[in-house]
C-alpha cells in the first residue's frame, strides 16, 4: 500500500489492484505518454476514471477541447463512450485509478 | 468535475457520485473528523478505500497501530473487516474516494 510507484519514463505502467465479476480496479502511471494518435478508446465496460495526482488532458468524443484533469478530478465514461489520452505530465508523474465495471441494465 | 470541493469544517461531506447494483462510488471531504471513540464499521460490503488528498490515520481490528494514509494510498477492505477513522488532516482537507463493492462469492 505504501510501496513506491513504479513510474518508468519509458512506458505507461498499469497494474490491476482489484478483480472482481464485472468490476475491475486499476492503477496508472502515467510519465508524459498519451494515446497513439488518432486512437480511441471504444469499451464494452463502463470506465469511472480519477486523476490523484500530476495532471492529464483527457479527450472525449463530441467535445471540443480536452478536459484538463487536475487531482481529484473525475470522469465517468459509459460503455462505448469514445475517448483517448491527449497528454499526461511526466515529471512528477500522473497517477490515475481507474474503475472498470459492468455497464447499467439497459 | 472541477467543482470546487465542499469541505465544511463542522462535519464530514460525503457524496455518492455513481450507484449500480453491487457497486458504489463515493467521495468523503474530512476536516479532521474521526469515528466517535469505540465506534467500528462493520460493513456487509467490501469496500475500496483511496486517500487521495490530505492524510488520515485508519485503525484496523488486529492491527496495532493506525495506517498512516497519504495521497495515492490505499486499503481493501473486505466485508466484516472492522475498521475506524483515527484521524483526519483538516487543513487542507482530506480527500478520500470510496468504492463499495459486492463481496466475492464464498
């Protein structure tokens, strides 16, 4: 719990914290990477994302400019919400924890 | 999402920010609030406990000392698994996000 982050320049790190049927909790970090261009997300999960620290622009389908993440700022995707990473900080590195889990019944 | 957080220095704000069948994802500003002396939770619910600014003391039934948490910090907590608040930073305040989830099938 108190371990040091495991931050690498070189590549984004990402390590499940929690699996559970329809849920998944995850923990990203984050040193300046952003999605490869023109790639977006398209899950078939609904994705609850928290910035805890560093700071990220995070580019949704439909919105003009991306959302600047500072810490403690959230964002809830629903499934097939179409969305990709436009930057991170990389020095201090962004934190992000991620919740995947299982959309509403429709 | 970039609201302003409501801290109140009188008592601990607690929001639920999704809520799904099995699932829910809240957000606690503290402004050193603790549990009442001898009060434990104990929860029918796993829960999923991130401290994501400020800092808090939680005390676990069994261990001897309150986990120092600091931001990116956190705790599983399966159901049953008796916990209190020892203390909260108040200035700035503490920021925790909470995930209660389903336990695991037995």
């Amino acid at each position: 719990m108190h371990e040091r982050l495991a931050a690498d320049p070189a590549r984004e790190v990402e390590e499940t914290l929690l699996s559970r049927p329809g849920l998944r909790i995850g923990r990203i970090v984050s040193s300046g990477q952003a999605s490869p261009p023109g790639h977006w997300y398209d899950q078939t999960e609904d994705e609850f994302v928290l910035l805890v620290a560093g700071e990220a622009g995070l580019e949704i389908a439909g919105e003009a400019v991306p959302r600047r993440l500072r810490p403690g700022d959230w964002v809830h995707l629903p499934a097939h919400c179409r969305h990709r990473v436009a930057w991170t900080q990389a020095e201090p590195p962004t934190l992000w924890f991620v919740i995947h889990h299982a959309p509403a019944a429709p």
